[in-house]
C-alpha cells in the first residue's frame, strides 16, 4: 500500500489535462511508501527524429512511424533526461528517494501498455546496478474526461502486478 496526499494527486490529473492530447510524465519522491513530492518532466517524444524510435517495438512502433512527431507524443512519453537528472539530484539533497514514475493515458485505460512495460524494464537494467529502490509506475487516466482514473503497478519480470494506494487528505 502506498500513501499518496491528495493534493499530488490532483496535480497529476491537472498536469496529464494540461498536457493532452499528449501524454504527461513525471517522477514522485518521497520516504518508504509515502510519496512527498513530484517533479514534472518534459515528455520530448514530441520532438524525436525517426531514428530515436528504436526502443518502441512492434504495433507501437509503426503507430508512431505513422504519426508526425507531434502527434506521437499522444500515445506515448520518453522524459527529457537531463531533467530527471536534476530531479533526482533536488530529490537526494532533500534525503528523499526516487518511489516511482508516472504518466498519463489521454485516451486509454489506467494499464500499461507493452511499451510502458519495455521501459520500465529498461530501467530495470540500470536501476539494479545503481541500487535503487524499485519504483511504482502511476498512470493517470484521461479516457473517461470526468471522471480521471489513477492506479499504481510494479513492473517485474515484464509483468506488471497492480499496487493499491491510499489517498491521504491534507
Ligand atoms: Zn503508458
């Protein structure tokens, strides 16, 4: 279970609404399973060349190589590395750690996706050999425009397992 202020989730939901069409993405910190704080990153999917698409695979990527660059960023994010840099920096000054990532979804369910699931492995990789904690991955849901859905999962093995969390009110 994990405890996140309301308030963070809200401004998730404001951040996915201002962001859509295109897909939001952001990193949350905080201590053991509290989240504290969140950082807004740029999802740069919007400006990548064809050759940056690499990592996408399969019907993903011939969506993607379909779509102009700035269509792409609707159904899919890649966070601007140098301000997770930055982030993770703000994050360790304040002797916080990294708890999760999260993104939006304009127009489908609050699941991941094989692409959210190929990422999240990626990071798997490193994340290992730089012994972080393993992280959540929120997805804010913006299919049902009235009524936005969060759930949070942890994505092992290529398989993602759905955690609950608990809104805390400020
Ligand atoms: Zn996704």
């Amino acid at each position: 279970m994990f405890h996140i202020p309301s308030g963070i989730l809200q401004d998730m939901i404001a951040h996915a609404r201002e962001l859509a069409p295109h897909e939001c993405c952001g990193i949350l910190s905080g201590k053991n399973q509290s989240v504290a704080e969140t950082y807004r990153i740029t999802n740069i999917l919007a400006n990548m060349s064809d050759g940056d698409l690499s990592r996408f695979e399969g019907a993903k990527l011939s969506d993607l190589q379909r779509l102009s660059p700035e269509e792409r960023a609707d159904i899919a994010f890649q966070m601007d590395a140098r301000e997770m840099a930055m982030a993770q920096r703000d994050i360790r000054s304040k002797e916080l750690n990294l708890i999760g990532f999260y993104h939006s979804h304009t127009f489908s369910p609050a699941r991941p996706s094989q692409t959210d699931i190929t990422i999240a492995m990626e990071f798997e990789g490193y994340r290992q050999k730089l012994n972080l904690p393993e992280p959540l991955h929120l997805i804010v849901s913006l299919e049902h425009t009235d009524k936005p859905d969060i759930r949070a999962y942890r994505i092992q093995d290529s398989q993602a397992t759905e955690v609950q969390i608990q809104e805390i009110s400020e």
